[in-house]
C-alpha cells in the first residue's frame, strides 16, 4: 500500500500526470500543424497528420517491451528509460530540418512515453485492487480529462507568442518536473520477490496464450477499429476547422468541448457499468456510433460542401459521447479472460489494436480533403466491422 506520507489525492494527481503527457504532446500541437509544415517544407496537407499519427505507432510499439520489462527491473526504473527517450526525441522534433526527421522523433516520442503510460497502471495495479482500483482509475481518468480540454488552447496561446518549437520545450518542462515529482514522492511498488526474469519467451508464451481466446482477439480487433476512427478524428481535427471552416481562433475551443463529450461518457461508464455491465454498454455504443454516421451520410452525401458548424458539433459530440463508452469497456473485456498474464496480455492486446489503428487511420485521413463526409464514412464502416465481430463473439458464447 501507499506510505503514509503520500497521499490518495496526491497519488492520483501524480498517476494522471504520468498519463497526460502523451495527451500534452498531441493536443498542444494542433493549432501549430499548418505552421510547423510550412516550416518543414510540407506541400500536402494531408501529411500533417502524420505528425499526429506516428506518436501513436510509437505508443503501441513501446508498451511491448515496457511492461514485461517492468516486471523485471522494477516500475520507477523504466518510467525514467521512458522520459530519457522522450527528452532526446523532443530536441529531435525541435531541430528537425524535414518531415523525415521530424516523424521519426515523433515516434521516438511515442516509444518513450509509452513507458509512464504503461507503468502508470501497473503502479495503480500493485496499489490497489478491486472495485477500489476501479474507483481510483475513474478519478485518474477525470483528472487525465482536463489536459485534452485546456492543451489546444495553450498551444494557440504558445504559438501566437512565441514559435511552435516552444511548444515542445513546454511538453520538456513539463515531463521533467513530473519525473522529479516521481523520483521523490513515489515508492517503488514492485517488491523483489515478485520480480520476474526478462525472457524473449514471454512474447510468444503470451501470444499463444491470447490466441485461444476468442474473445480476447475480438474486443482487441473491435478496439483497434474504434481507435483508428478516433485517430482520424486527432489528426484531421485541425484540417477540418481550422481549414475547412476556417475557425482558427476557435479551433481550441471546440475541441475542448468535444473533449468535455467523451470524458462525460467515460465519468458516467463508472457509475453505468455496475448497474448494466460492460458488454451492454459496449452493444449500446456501437449501435449508436454506427447509426450516428449512417444518418450524417444520409443527409449530407452527395454534397460537396459541409454542413453548419453546428450541425457538424452535434454529429461529433454524439460520436464521441458514444465512444467514451468504448474505450474502457473494450479493453476490460479483452482482459477478462487472460487476467493471469495480465502484464504481458495488455501489452499484446495494446500493440495489435495500435497496429491496426495506424493504418486506418492514415488510409481514412488521406479522404478528408474538403469535406467531413469521408470521416464519417470511415466511422461508419469501422462501426460495421465491429458489430460483426461482437454478433460473432455473442453467437459463439451461446454455442458454449
């Protein structure tokens, strides 16, 4: 348990700081997409997505290998490897000459901070347990919430001031004060006799272990699919208003406000899911995030201009309000069945719903061009796709 010394309020602001470093460094640099491409040389627009999306794929590939080495060196150990990667990667993103340099320090970014993010959760994990877990993930969650709602409106602020590489020396800052923060009021919460030996083993034995559960494989492939539309929502956000509608000023405000969308739903989900359980809301979300783009195609295909702002916000907020319900859930009911490696399976599960995401998400976002109506399209067919796989996961269950 927790020293004395610390307390639960401060245990859970430090956990969410932990985490919200991988949203600082994506929220906050948005409003400075079209600005850092100019700086780089970019002529399509449609690569500055690629800013968004390869801290993501650096994000699945570095969970593979922090949480089993975690295991093994202890947790503090490894969110210190993670921060000196992500150190070395901002001076990379700061002086990159061209979008090649600069992508590879974005996924470099990603690697790193993928070890605070992961190690974070396995820290609540050997705290506490049960629904008292449950309980502290929720407030984690509610504090994590408020830095995508305020990170855009700080990068405008940045950018109009100062230059977007400032932004970066922020995320610096900030990751550096959050780790000092670690080093002294954190106890390593990893005790030497359940510290396991560092196998290549632990990859395959782990592997083959997920591959007998059906539905561990399912809900991972489901949130693969819901992942990748909400990254195509990340990395064209800034395209769609600040280009399509030209709301620059703006910009940090709706997406604050869609933010405010999904961590409602995800703040609700924790009082929802004891009374209604995981795999109703799950159910009830997908059908209302399919239905919610096949009533948007409805109206607006065919047209080659965009609807009102409105109309557009109520169509996100719904969306997202949907997928607040999924995110967790979704993850949860993967776990279920391989809560005996719970360690080495989250960093599987993890790393095959990111690599299916990345993908996705870059096919989809090369549509948007001049109208939403491809965003939608893409939610609407990644919605498909993942109640044929829940129908089939529900189907074989009654088999049994």
């Amino acid at each position: 348990m927790q020293k004395q010394n610390q307390s639960q309020f401060e245990f859970v602001a430090l956990m969410a700081s932990l985490m919200s470093i991988v949203a600082l460094s994506i929220d906050a640099l948005l409003p400075a997409l079209d600005v850092i491409g100019s700086s780089l040389g970019i002529t399509d627009t449609k690569d500055y997505q690629l800013l968004i999306i390869m801290i993501f794929m650096g994000l699945g590939i570095g969970q593979l290998f922090f949480g089993p080495i975690s295991d093994t060196l202890g947790r503090k150990p490894v969110v210190y490897i993670g921060f000196g990667i992500f150190i070395i990667a901002s001076f990379i993103c700061i002086y990159a000459p061209n979008l090649e340099i600069m992508l590879f320090g974005r996924i470099l970014q990603g690697i790193g901070l993928s070890a605070p993010r992961t190690i974070s959760i396995s820290i609540v994990r050997d705290t506490y347990s049960g629904d008292y877990m449950a309980r502290i993930m929720s407030f984690i969650t509610v504090v994590f919430i408020l830095v995508p709602i305020i990170a855009p409106a700080l990068g405008k602020f940045v950018l109009d001031h100062y230059s977007w590489q400032t932004i970066f020396y922020i995320q610096l800052v900030f990751s550096i004060l959050v780790s000092v923060w670690f080093y002294f009021r954190q106890p390593e919460t990893l005790h030497e006799e359940y510290r396991v030996k560092f196998s290549s083993h632990v990859f395959i034995d782990g592997l083959k272990e997920i591959i007998k559960h059906k539905t561990t494989i399912g809900y991972t492939l489901i949130s693969g699919f819901i992942t990748g539309s909400f990254m195509v929502y990340l990395s064209t956000s800034q395209q769609v208003f600040q280009q399509q509608y030209h709301l620059i000023e703006e910009f940090p405000y709706i997406f604050a406000a869609l933010a405010i969308s999904v961590g409602t739903a995800t703040f609700l989900n924790g009082n929802l899911v004891i009374r209604f359980g995981m795999e109703k809301l799950v159910t009830i979300a997908l059908v209302a995030f399919f239905l919610i783009s096949l009533v948007y195609i409805i109206l607006f295909s065919g047209q080659n201009v965009n609807p009102s702002i409105g109309i557009l916000l109520s169509f996100f907020g719904l969306q997202f309000f949907a997928i607040g319900f999924l995110f967790g859930n979704l993850r949860a009911l993967a776990m279920q069945p391989i809560g005996h490696i719970a360690g080495i399976g989250a960093s599987i599960t993890g790393f095959i719903s990111t690599l299916m995401a990345v993908p996705i998400s870059t096919y989809i976002g090369r549509f948007v061009a001049d109208t939403t109506l491809p965003l939608f399209t893409g939610f609407l067919i990644c919605s498909i796709l993942s109640i044929a796989i829940l129908g089939y996961l529900k189907m074989d269950a009654k088999k049994v």
